[in-house]
C-alpha cells in the first residue's frame, strides 16, 4: 500500500487522469459525439455514393433515349405502357415483388 500511495498522489498523474477524464466526458467535443458524427458522416458519403451511381446511370440513360429512337419506343412503352394502333398490352406483376 506504501508503494501505490507516491503514485496515486502525483501531481502529474492527477493532472493527466483529470485531463483525460476532461476530453472524454465534459469537453465540446468529447470522444462520443466525435463519434457519431464519424458515423453520421459514413452514412452521408455512402448516400452521395448511391446518388452519384442514379444521377450516372440516369444521364448514361438520357444519352441513350436522346440518341436511339429504338431506345425512345422501348421508354416510352415500358413507362407510360403506349403502344401502337391495334396492339393490346398485358401487364404481369411479379407476386414475390407484390408481397414487399
């Protein structure tokens, strides 16, 4: 027990432990919030990420429809269901996707 109390009654050892104590709990930006806004920022690039590859894939898209008027007819009538004089349409649902 003598051995621990020279420790335990450092000035320097007092300091840092209250230091420490200091940044993890009581400081504005103390480790927990630093935290999540790590975790909130990851979530927020993974979301840019996502719209980056729609707004890609809807220029890529966009370029085809403006270019191919074959591509145009397939839009058109696969979106709007248009379809040319004397053709009927039939629409099929997946039920597996229904059920989501």
């Amino acid at each position: 027990m003598k051995k621990i109390i020279p420790y335990i009654t450092n000035k320097y050892l007092i300091a840092s432990v209250f230091f420490v104590v200091w940044m993890l709990f009581y400081d504005q930006r103390d480790y927990f919030q630093q935290k999540e806004r790590r975790d909130e920022l990851h979530k927020l690039e993974m979301k840019k990420a996502y719209y980056q590859q729609e707004i890609d894939k809807t220029k890529k898209e966009l370029g085809d429809l403006e270019n191919s008027p074959a591509a145009l007819e397939k839009y058109a009538r696969e979106r709007y269901l248009m379809k040319k004089d004397g053709e009927d349409i039939f629409i099929l649902e997946d039920s597996a996707a229904a059920k989501k």
